[in-house]
C-alpha cells in the first residue's frame, strides 16, 4: 500500500540573481509501514526532501501524492492540517519548549488537534511516557533531563497524535553511542510494534542499518532507489484522501491554557510588561471616582445655590395694550404646589412662597431682612438647606397659621448678637413670632444677595397677619389688580392685621360695617388663596427641562388653559448656571480621562514591544508548532490572547490598585469620592481592547512567520 509518491520533484532557491538547484528531479515511492533511511552527505539535498515529504516545504515543480492526496493543491492550513493529523517530527536538537514539563511538551500538539479530548490526551501522553521509560520524570522540564531522556520525549510527543508517518533528523546527532542504540532500538519498536512508517534522515550508515531500506541522495537526485518500485503515476484507486478541509477553531479553553503556560515561562518579564495596564487601569479608577466624587460635590454646592430650582410665577396683566410685569395678576395656589409636587415626576419638592418685606424686631433692635418668606416646610428640602439650631415649623403650622419662624445666620447676627434665638419672640409688623430654628450659613447666591438675610415662616401667617391680604385681590379684574403691587404687602388696607373681607363684594349695604376691631376679633374662613411664587426643585439638572415641560403641562390643566391660549404663568430656571456646571464638569471628566488614557497608551505599547520581543525570542518554538499542526490562524489566536490575558490581568490588578488610591485619597486627604461601576467596565473593556489594538501586529507577525526559516531561526 503506497504511503508516499513523488513524481519529478525539484527544488530551487532563490538567492538573488542566482538560482541553487537542491533537488533535481527525484521520483520514489514509500509503501506503508516501511522503515527507510536516507542518506546522503552534507548539502545533498536529504533535509530539504523531509522538508517536501513533511509538508514544510513546497517543491518549485514535481508532483507529490501522501495517501492519494495531491499534496501540492493544499492551502497552507490544510498543509498544517495533514502535519498534525498524520505526520510527526523527532528533530536533530529536540526542540522541547523551555520551562515546560515533559508532559506539557508531549501535550502540545494535541492543541492543534481539530478534535481531541483533554482528558484523554493527558493519559495517552502519561502512557507514551511510560512506554519511553520516563514515568519518573512527568514533571521535569528539558533543562533536568538528560540527553537520550529529551530524544525520548520528542518521540513522545511525535507519537501522541497517532501520525502514520514519522521523521526522524539525524536523531542520533546529539547523543553519544549508548543513548544513540536506545534511541535506535525506540525506533525499530515503533516499526514493528505500532507498523509507523519511518523516514529516518541520517549521513551515518551505522544508523541507517537499522532500516529495512536505504535511499541516497547524491547531488539532488535519487542515485540508488530500492528494486521494488514501480515506475508510473499513482493508481487509480488509492487510500481515501485526507480530510483536511475541515477548518476549526482552537477551543478557549485550550487558547487561554496555551496563553497561560506561555506567559508562565517568563514570570517577570510577563509582570512588568502588564505594570504599564496596571498603572493606566488604576489612574482610570483613580481618578474616575476622584472627578465623580468632586463632580457630585460640584453639583451639590451650585444645586444649593439654586442650580436645580425653578421659580414659577404668576402670569402678566395688561389693559389698553400696556403690560404690567410678571405678577400683575394672580393666578397660582398653594394647591398648584401641592399638585406640582405630586403629579410631577422630574420635581423632588415644591413650596409656594408669599413675600413681604418689612421690619423685623427684637428688643431695641431692628433689621430690614433681604427676604422675608412664607412658606412650607417643603422649602428647606428645595433648597437643600439644613437648620444649624433648633427644628423647622411644621405642616399643622401652616394649616394653623402659627406664629412661628425660622431665620437665617445674617439675621440672626444683626438682631441677637450671639445669643441663641430659639425659643425667644421677634416682631414681624408688631405680629410676634417664635423662634424655632436657625437655618445653616448659605452665603452668597449666584447674583451677589446675601441667602443668610431671612426670615421664613408659614405662608399662612405671612399672608393673613403680616401683608392683610384679602381674598378680594383674586377675585378683582385684571383692570384693578394690574395697579396692584406684586408682593401681596401691596394689598394691606388697615394697620390692624385681620383675616375678614376675604369675599369680594361682601359688603352689601344691608348690614352695618364692621369696624377695624371686630373684623380682627371675627376671621372668617379661608377658601380661596393665592401665592405670589412656588418654588420646585429638580431632582437633577439634567431633569431640570423636563421638570418645565411637566409643571407647564400640568398647570395648564389645572388653570383650564384652552390650546393655542398663552399661559396665565411663567417658569424661570437656571439656565446659564446648568451650562456652566455641565460645562465644569464635562471639562473635568474629559481631562482626567486623557491622562487616564495617556497611560494605558503607554502600557499599550510597552505590550507591543514586550510581544515583539517574545515573537523574535520564540521563533524556533513557532516553527516548532507549526511543525507540529500549528495553523497560520492558530498561532495568531495564541499570541492575540496572550496579550489579551496580560492586558486582563492588569487590568484586574489594576482596579484592585485604583480602588485603593480612591480609598487612601478619601481618608487621608478627605476629598470626595465616589464609586464608578462604569469606570471599572470601561477599564475591562479598555484592557481587552488595548490587548487586542496592541497585540495585533505581533501576533500576525508571527503567524506569518514560514515553519523552515522558523526552525533554522538561532
């Protein structure tokens, strides 16, 4: 049975302008089984043949037929296909890989394998071990065995794949007389136990004796062929071909254990290449949660200042084509800000606000504060102000119109010079109110007014003791309110603070008028009420347009507002102040994040260069895998994820090393920090990509590295 028939073959380099002839036209046939020496002096062409005979090489003309198949017509993966599946390699110098156990050795091609079984592959290759003599050393790498015990773990390993063919390079060239006759004797077992066809490639005829048959080459060409052979093509009907047309992938598991062992065979060098990722993947952490952290304090401290608050105002009066302002007329509720609040889903808190401004007083002292406001609880929580003393009025003080109050720092300081104003009385327009609390110091807003000058209590109060307010002013025309103040201090019409004439045109001349006393002494209950602002808060400033677009929705159809009729209110925000702290804050984040990414550029080219290195210094080790079955495809993958695994590994490394920063920063230097999931999936991602953007090119280089120059490469 023909194993190997080659038609004419010859082959010729390339030097230049010179051609050098090594094989001249040689035609022979191996049948099956066989055991065959072939010999030849130094330059005769013998290796340059196995390298044809083992699909290393091609021939620059001559026909080649392993099993029937036309070897020549195969792409180069095929090539490696056929080299894994059916041929195995025992080289003159071993070629174990360095830091790799004897097992590990004997296991590699089985990565290659289209399909093969770990399990089962590791006790086939503990079996050859055991066959070799060798059950003792498993575990030992190429530099603790001896001479004879690495020949036999090449043979080994060229075994583990079940070849029909073997080649054997000078296998004897390296040992002295003693392992040389065991390795020998190997050989012969091989033959005759497991019927493998041996090539064995050899200048000593003392070795060649131990083959069946003898073939010399002189001068590239066949100068003694066995009698046996038949001249002629290949028959007609022959072996089945060889399926190697059937492309597969590595599995993952096997590219990442590849990948791992690689990377283990050069610890430090491996640890110091994935610094650069460790120290760019930890800046990325860094100073993502650092610029998060103070971004959010940003944010907060400006929020306080008003960023997020939006003013919605009643609407504009006008009479005879003449416009009053914002606030001429009246046309907001408490129950606007009780529905906007409630109904509102961007809106964290709404408070309305009736304003006044007069004379605050205590003892022999008095100030005009800048704000005088009445209010609702929700304020403070609009605001995001805290009390620094004492408590805030209540819900039931606002439906009670309680004489209570709150007051700010600058107030406080004009009025009781440093002593503590809670539970002591301060007149409001010779209305007394209690002190509950002292609101926390604010500062300046945006537009230079002092936040501290104030004085809140609840609207009630303010509306119906401090200004006098009437019902009668909702319920004017716009003619009469137009002339109005906006403040509702604009509508006191007695000195005597009373809660009667809330009803427009209630004095009907049938009864006698009340006098100033007994309207103050008899209030009649409230049922309508306006406000002269509501105050709302966003629940960011993002949300902030959104908030608009749900307050004006909503009181529209509370004011019963027709389409295409213009709204009775305005909405004011923060515009510019948002741009500005969006503006910081974008600005901030980009700039962290470029020096952040200048870092993990550098790690990314100390990568490259690193897998630059590691290509030229595994040359001979990629020759050796492509010998082996290794595609142009595979030995990509291999040195691709190798780069991703080092980038990987940095990369957890590094978040390990970022969240520490952010921990020491944050307790030692107290400033701001906030945890960045996003940071530590970007910085997983970031590490696969730099591995994949920086370790393409090597691991193409490799892969397009040629297996003869590969394993010449010294």
């Amino acid at each position: 049975m023909e194993l190997i028939e080659l038609r004419e073959i010859r082959k010729t380099y390339n030097l230049g302008e010179i051609d050098i002839p090594v094989l001249r036209g040689i035609s022979l046939r191996i049948e099956q089984g066989e055991f065959v020496a072939l010999m030849g002096a130094s330059g005769s062409g013998k290796t340059t043949l196995m390298n044809i005979l083992g699909c290393l090489d091609r021939p620059t003309s001559g026909n080649y037929w392993l099993e029937g198949q036309d070897v020549a017509a195969l792409s180069s993966d095929e090539r490696a296909l056929v080299r894994n599946q059916k041929i195995g390699f025992v080289f003159q110098n071993f070629n174990l890989l360095p830091r790799t156990t004897a097992l590990a050795n004997i296991m590699m091609p089985l990565t290659y394998a289209p399909e093969s079984d770990n399990g089962e592959g590791r006790r086939k290759a503990e079996e050859l071990l055991r066959k070799m003599g060798l059950e003792g050393h498993m575990q030992n790498e190429p530099s603790q065995l001896s001479g004879g015990q690495q020949q036999r773990v090449a043979i080994a390993r060229s075994l583990i794949n079940s070849p029909s063919l073997l080649f054997a390079a000078e296998p004897t060239g390296n040992l002295d007389s003693q392992t040389s006759d065991e390795v020998l004797r190997a050989f012969q077992k091989l033959n005759e136990e497991e019927g493998v066809t041996i090539i064995l490639v050899t200048h000593d005829p003392h070795v060649a004796k131990c083959a069946k048959r003898v073939i010399r080459i002189r001068d590239g060409l066949v100068e003694d062929e066995p009698s046996g052979a038949e001249a002629g093509g290949p028959k007609a009907v022959v072996q089945p071909k060889i399926k190697v047309l059937k492309k597969t992938r590595l599995r993952l598991g096997r590219m990442f254990g590849t990948a791992i062992t690689g990377l283990r065979r050069n610890v430090l060098r491996a640890a110091l290449t994935a610094l650069g990722i460790i120290i760019g993947v930890a800046a990325v952490i860094a100073m993502m949660e650092i610029g998060r952290g103070s971004s959010t304090a940003i944010q907060k401290t400006i929020a306080s200042m008003g960023a997020a608050n939006l003013l919605v105002h009643p609407g504009t009066a006008s009479s005879g084509g003449v416009s009053f302002g914002v606030g001429s007329v009246m046309t907001l509720t408490p129950g606007d800000a009780d529905a906007i609040a409630a109904e509102c889903p961007s809106v964290r808190a709404a408070a309305p606000i009736v304003r006044a401004r007069t004379q605050v007083i205590y003892g022999n002292r008095n100030w005009v504060p800048s704000f005088i406001h009445g209010t609702t609880p929700n304020f403070v929580v609009a605001r995001e102000w805290d009390l620094a003393e004492g408590e805030m009025f209540t819900d039931r003080d606002v439906r009670n119109a309680s004489k209570v109050c709150v007051l700010g720092k600058r107030l406080v300081t004009e009025l009781f010079q440093g002593e503590s104003p809670v539970g002591k009385e301060v007149r409001v327009k010779n209305v007394s109110f209690k002190v509950l609390g002292v609101l926390s110091s604010k500062g300046a807003n945006m537009m230079g007014m002092d936040q501290d000058d104030i004085l809140i209590a609840p609207w009630t109060a303010i509306k119906y003791r401090v200004t006098g307010s009437s019902l009668g002013n909702v319920n004017q025309s716009t003619s009469s309110t137009s002339s109005s103040s906006s403040t509702s201090s604009s509508s006191s019409s007695s000195s005597v603070n009373t809660l009667s004439g809330l009803y427009p045109g209630s004095q009907n001349g049938l009864y006698p008028e009340q006098s100033t006393t007994q309207a103050a002494d008899t209030p009649l209950p409230v049922r309508f009420a306006n406000v002269d602002q509501i105050l709302t808060a966003a629940k960011s400033t993002a949300e902030a347009p959104a908030a608009v677009q749900q307050i004006t929705q909503l009181l529209r159809e509370r004011h019963r507002i027709r389409s295409g009729e213009p709204d009775d209110f305005n909405i004011r925000d923060m515009t510019e102040m948002t741009k500005a702290l969006t503006s910081t804050t974008e600005m901030m984040t980009k700039l962290l994040l470029s020096v952040a990414l200048i870092s993990l550029v550098v790690g990314g080219v100390g990568i490259m260069n690193i897998m630059l290195v590691s290509v030229t210094e595994r040359t001979r080790e990629i020759g050796l895998r492509m010998a082996v079955g290794a595609r142009s495809g595979s030995v990509l993958q291999q040195f691709l994820v190798e780069s991703v695994v080092l980038c990987f590994f940095g990369g957890f490394i590094g978040i390990i090393v970022g969240q520490g920063i952010s921990y020491i920063v944050s307790a030692v230097l107290r400033w701001p920090v906030e945890l960045s999931l996003e940071a530590i999936l970007a910085a997983f991602l970031v590490s696969a990509a730099v591995g994949i953007a920086f370790g393409y090119y090597p691991a193409w280089k490799a892969s397009r590295l040629d297996p003869i120059i590969a394993l010449r490469y010294e």
